[in-house]
C-alpha cells in the first residue's frame, strides 16, 4: 500500500508540474532540465509500441518439465492481453490450469525509459509470491529477460531467465529456465501463444 501511495504521489506531482507549468515563474535551466526529464522518463515510446503488437486474446498450450529428464506436463490455457496505463505497460491475464487444478495469473510487462530495459512483474493463484523481471529486446525480435522469484523449497530468491519469441503477430512463445535440485539451470517450461481467430 506504502509503496502505491508514493507512486500515485509522484504521478500527482508529475501532473501537477504539467498542469500549473504556465502559472509558476520561470523556470532555471536546471528546473527546466529536471521537467523534461521527468516528461521524458514518463512518454511512451517506440518499445511500448512494439510491446503493443502482442495484444489480444491467445491460447496458450503450457508444456512444463518437473525435472531435466521428465517428460512434459501440457495443458491447455487463455491470455487475454491489453494495453493499460496510456500505453505503458501490457497486462496479462491467464486462465487455464496447472497439475490438474484451476489456475490463474496476472502479470505486466512494459519498457522502463529511464534504465532502458523491459521490466516485468507476475502474479499467480500457485504462489503468495511475485516474480519481477528485466531484460533486453534482440535484432531478431526476441526478448531475454533475468527474473527472480521465492522458492518455497529454498526459503529465498532464485534466479529463472525467460526468453519471448514473437514468431509473428498472431504466435508468439515464451521459454523459462529455472534451477533443478542442484541448482543447474534447465528449461522448465514453455507456453506457445496462438491468437483466437475472431
């Protein structure tokens, strides 16, 4: 709660700042350099625009690995993806199921204009957890990212990676690894997005 409190403050002041720019004194060169910044840092740009073309509503095939040589546990799943907060950040939905229970997720993905990376939080009815993530976007239009999220097994963070292929603008495909019982990163899962024909 503390911490939306102090974001919607900061959004507050942003637009404040926009708003009553017309009214105050002029501005020093440094207070005018500190507003454009911050209209800068907060301006959609073009990877938003790219983050943008994997909205809609996809199924999703879910294959997952328990361990390196087991074979694949598949199910079958929804994501409804939308733009929310001006363009800044694409919102997922999941429903499907996982070890043959209801299961359900909610993550965001967006670009940070400021560190210049992709971030990326998630959510889901497995975990009381979240896993936060960062990355880069590659020549061929893939994503990596590094994530780390609470492992129960462990009682503290570990370190998955995540790779996004968008293969193009109706399939795309996400691979996660993740640490065996040793610690060696393996490929954990896979989910492969079909957009629903309408």
């Amino acid at each position: 709660m503390k911490v939306r409190i102090c974001l919607g403050a900061g959004v507050l002041l942003l637009s404040s700042f926009a708003v009553f720019a017309a009214d105050a004194p002029k501005m020093s060169p440094q207070e005018k350099a500190e507003m454009d910044a911050m209209m800068k840092a907060a301006t959609p740009g073009e990877p938003h625009k790219k983050l943008a073309e994997m909205v809609g509503t996809f199924d999703a095939t879910v294959k997952m690995w328990p361990a390196p040589n087991a074979p694949a546990q598949t199910s079958q799943g929804v994501s409804t993806n939308k733009s929310v907060l001006g363009g800044r950040w694409i919102q997922e939905d999941f429903t499907g199921s996982m070890m043959g229970a209801p299961f359900t997720g909610i993550g965001y993905t967006g670009y940070d204009n400021v560190t210049k990376k992709y971030v990326g939080t998630w959510m889901d009815s497995m975990s009381t957890g979240a896993m936060t993530s960062t990355g880069k976007a590659n020549a061929d239009g893939s994503y990596d990212f590094s994530a780390w999220m609470p492992d129960p097994m462990r009682g503290k963070n570990v370190e998955m990676k995540e790779k996004v292929t968008v293969v193009n603008k109706d399939k795309h495909i996400m691979e996660m690894w993740g640490p065996d019982r040793s610690g060696k990163q393996y490929r954990m899962m896979e989910i492969t997005y079909t957009r629903k024909k309408s």
